[in-house]
C-alpha cells in the first residue's frame, strides 16, 4: 500500500483526511514512492489555530534558548545530511553529490540562524533630547507561510523557518507537491532537537492551499519561491491585503566569457553550471555571452558536453538526474523544437538520450545551441532544462547592453582576468547576484540572496540580515528619565 506523506499539526505528523490527493514519483523510474494529499480548509485552519497559539509562548521564549535550538538543529542535520540527501534524491532525481550540496546549503542558514541573538540586535542613542533615550526593539510578526518549489527540496524550506523561528514566529510551511518527502524529514529532526509544539506546521497542497493560507487572517506574511507566473500571484493576492510578502521566481542567467579569461576555466566551469541538476536551479547558466573570437570555443564546450550524460541519482558516473516530471519533460522538448523552427543551430540536442536500465525515466541530455537570437524562445523563456543558449557579443559594452536588456535579474557572471573589465561589469551589470570568475555566485547566507527585476518581487531577500527585517517588526522606544517633573504644558511635538 501507498503511505500517504502525513502534514504536521501541533507536533503530530497525521494523516489527512482529504480525498484530494497526488502521486509522488521517483522521475527515473515512475515509481509512486507515495502520496501527498491536498489538506482540507479545515486542517489548515486548524495548523494556523495551533500555530498562532505556539506562537504566544514561543515569542517569550529567550533569544539564547531559540539560538540553541538551532545549535542543537544544526548538530543533528549535519549528522543525517546523508539520509535527507537520499530521501530527495529519490523525489527529485538529483545525484547524490548534487543532494548532499543541496542540504548543506541548507544547514548553513541554520548556522545563520544560530547567531540570531546579535542579529536581533536594535539601535539605541543616549540623549536625544534633554534626559531623553531612544531605543529599537526588534519583535516577531506572527504565523508567517513558507511556500517552496521542488528544484531543492532541502534548501530552500531551510531559508525559511529557520530564520522565521529564530527570529520568534511562528511558520505554516507548504512544500511542493512533487517532492514533499525531505521536509518531512527535516521537521522530523527539527521536532528532535527541541522545537515547541506547533511552531512550524505542515500542510500540503496546491493553490487551492496556498489561497486559503494568504487570505487567513491570521497569517502576517508569505515567503514563497517558485515560478514566475505563481510568484506574482503570491506577491499580489498577499500585498493586496496589506501583508508583507517576498517571492523569488524565474531566471535566466549569463554568463559573459571575456577574450582574456582563461579558456581551460570556463569550460570546465561552464560544464556544471549550465547541465548541473539538469539544469533546474534558478541559478544555473543558461546564456553564455561569448564575447569576440571566443564564439569558436562553444565547439570545444560541444564536445566536452557530450561526454556527460544523466543517470540515476545513485550512480556515479551520472553528471545529473531526470527532469522532475513528464510534464516538465515534454516542455523542454517542445522549447528545443522551438529552437530549431526559429533558426538557432542546435549542435547537441538531447532529446533521444537513453538511460541503460532506466526507460521510463524524464530525460534529457545535454543541449547546446548557437547562432542564437534574442527573440527566439529558447532565449526568452526559462527553460529549466539541461539546455545552454551561446549569444555573440562584440565587446563588453554589447555583453552588458545583452544582460541589462534581459527582463530577469538572478544571477550573472563575468569570467575575465581583467580586474578592470570585472570591475566595470559589476558596477554596471542590473542583476541581483554577481559572480567574478565564479560560475554561480549563490551568497552564504551572512549576506542575503538578492535577485532584481523579474526574478523576485518585495524588498527583503532572504537570509542575511534581510531575512531578520523581513520576519520581525521594529519598535522604537523614547524615554524620559529625568529628576526634573514636567512644570508646566508643552505646546510644541519637539523634544528639548
Ligand atoms: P511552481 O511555481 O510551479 O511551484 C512553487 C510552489 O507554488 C509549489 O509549492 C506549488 O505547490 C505552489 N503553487 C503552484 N501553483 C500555484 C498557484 N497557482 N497558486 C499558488 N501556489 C501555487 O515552481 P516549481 O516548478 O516548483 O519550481 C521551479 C521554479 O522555481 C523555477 O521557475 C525556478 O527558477 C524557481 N526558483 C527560483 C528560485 C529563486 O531563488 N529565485 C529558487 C529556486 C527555484
């Protein structure tokens, strides 16, 4: 029989009761691993009942005893990184190394989360007026939402409630339907280090879900990270009722390849950055912006792609694993033929890539295209396949002119041993996220997770200190301490 991934509720993993349900399946092999039910309207009630009632004790709760929490949290991660590595490469299809990487990435926001107490930090100034202080005070919100995508089942639910927790919130997490299994796990653990009843509640579900939780009166804010079209959704319909909101969406990420770079670096570096996990990470490289004479090493970069190929998430001599669906399959597909039909050259296509031992898995091979134009599909549209576009620029003014004209913002690098001509592009580059001879320039989480334009809309990004203004309040506080009582009436707001 096919276990039913429970939701968690007031410190319980149950069972819904809902009829409304999913299949969750390994992408290599279409095995149903389990299901994910669709929660009713009145689970859901009920985790943001029990969620805003944690929430009460747990806002007094000490800041060193929440920092300890996730001392302890942290401790017990990195000792089943491996086992959370598996359970989502099961659902997901990622390699193992990818998986390993992918919770790591996560375990380093928990290590963020361990500092909260100097990060919670306010201002104070003595004086501002005559026997006159002014000090900030930095409080939790309430029961926020998490909403998460499945590109990193472990990464991306540990930006947020780590930080939403320690910062003294409440959190209602929602993962993605297509690979819940890891954040069961991981709440699982989170319980075990000594998290409070209630203080991170699981619910699963689609929009329908994700609806009833951003119009609940009692959620303050929604962090979600996803598509585009969703995270407008998200953005507007949480915004539209006065909440706070942070969405991260879609990319599509160029990386500009300098005649002085060193040519050995950037093919090695593109190989990983651009079909790493099969190309879906808001991160990866999809654009190469070869500048000059540098055009004549997307052959080289050919060959060097067609030497790796997908696989299983436990084999070892596969680069990368299946795409997440069948669905997800057939568009990268479809977006291929439109490369093709719109006059790009395709010099590697992956469509008909075979896994021995695996023929009902979603893949795709490694796609290179060149003679690609900015109106073409292929370059508009985030793929999120293991398909790289080669773009001709003539210099750095075209290279920059190329990226600032893209509507997403994510990530960009520049490869280059000209530290002017990296200077210069970092300078004038409108994207969120730079890599200076770095491929994928993803911030540990001491500094925040910053994509522009299109790829994420609110202010506060995630982590960093961001994270902790966009999951607390500021109050400021002014007080008069003084030997001296108040004589007479002061007709004036200013203080003296
Ligand atoms: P998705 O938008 O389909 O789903 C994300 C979440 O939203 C899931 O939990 C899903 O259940 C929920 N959802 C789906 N449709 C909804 C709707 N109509 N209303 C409300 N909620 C809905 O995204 P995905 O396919 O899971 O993830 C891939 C996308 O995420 C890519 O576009 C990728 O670039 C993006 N992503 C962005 C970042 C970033 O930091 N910018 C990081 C990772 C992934």
């Amino acid at each position: 029989m096919t276990t039913q991934v429970p939701m968690l509720i007031n410190g319980e993993f149950i069972e819904s009761q809902s009829s409304d349900k999913q299949d969750v399946i390994n992408p290599a092999t279409q095995a149903v691993l389990a299901h994910v039910p669709f929660s009713t309207p009145e689970e859901i009630d009920q985790a943001v009942a029990g969620a805003k009632a944690a929430f009460q004790e747990w806002r007094n709760t000490p800041v060193p005893k929440r920092a300890r929490l996730m001392l302890e949290y942290q401790h017990l991660l990195k000792a089943h990184q491996r086992e959370i590595a598996e359970i989502l490469a099961e659902d997901n299809g990622k390699n193992l190394e990818d998986a390993m990487g992918d919770v790591w990435r996560g375990i380093e926001v928990v290590e963020h989360a361990c500092n909260i107490p100097t990060l919670l930090m306010g201002e104070t100034v003595e004086n501002v007026a005559s026997g006159v202080d002014t000090y900030s005070l930095v409080q939790p919100l309430g029961v926020t939402l998490g909403i998460t995508p499945f590109n990193f089942p472990a990464m991306i639910p540990l930006w947020m409630f780590p930080m939403a927790v320690a910062c003294g919130n409440a959190m209602i997490l929602k993962p993605s339907e297509q690979v819940p299994l890891a954040t069961v796990r991981l709440l699982e653990l989170f319980q075990q280090a000594g998290a409070p009843a209630g203080i991170v509640q699981m619910i699963h579900g689609g929009k329908e879900q994700v609806d009833q939780l951003i119009n609940h009166p009692d959620i303050v804010a929604s962090s979600f990270v996803g598509s585009v079209p969703v995270a407008e959704h998200v953005y507007r319909s949480t915004t539209n009722l006065l909440k706070r909101s942070q969405c991260f969406a879609g990319a599509k990420n160029h990386m500009v390849v300098m005649p002085d770079a060193d040519k050995e670096t950037v093919m090695n570096t593109l190989v990983g950055s651009t079909v790493g996990a099969a190309g879906q990470r808001c991160m990866a490289i999809s654009v190469i912006v070869f500048v000059g004479d540098t055009i004549e090493w997307a052959g080289e970069l050919a060959d060097r792609l067609k030497r790796i190929r997908p696989g299983v998430w436990n084999d070892p001599e596969a680069a990368f694993g299946p795409l997440v669906s069948k669905t997800a399959t057939q568009r990268v597909k479809g977006l291929i033929q439109s490369g093709i039909d719109q006059g790009a050259t395709c010099v590697i296509d992956g469509r008909d890539i075979k896994v021995e031992g695996y023929p009902d898995g979603n893949w795709v091979g490694p796609t290179l295209f060149t003679d690609v134009t900015t109106d073409m599909d292929i370059y508009r549209e985030e793929i999120f396949g293991p398909v790289v576009c080669c773009i001709n620029a003539d210099d750095l003014d075209d290279a920059l002119r190329i990226v600032n004209n893209s509507p997403y913002g994510n990530g960009t690098s520049i490869f280059t041993t000209s530290g002017v001509n990296a200077r210069r592009y970092q300078h004038e580059v409108e994207v969120g996220q730079v890599g200076v001879n770095i491929p994928i320039p993803v911030p540990l989480p001491f500094f925040s997770f910053t994509g522009w334009k299109k790829s994420f809309m609110g202010d506060l990004h995630a982590y960093g200190k961001q994270a902790v203004r966009f999951y607390s309040e500021t109050k400021t506080v002014t007080t008069a301490w003084k030997e001296t009582r108040v004589s007479a009436p002061n007709m004036s707001i200013a203080l003296k």
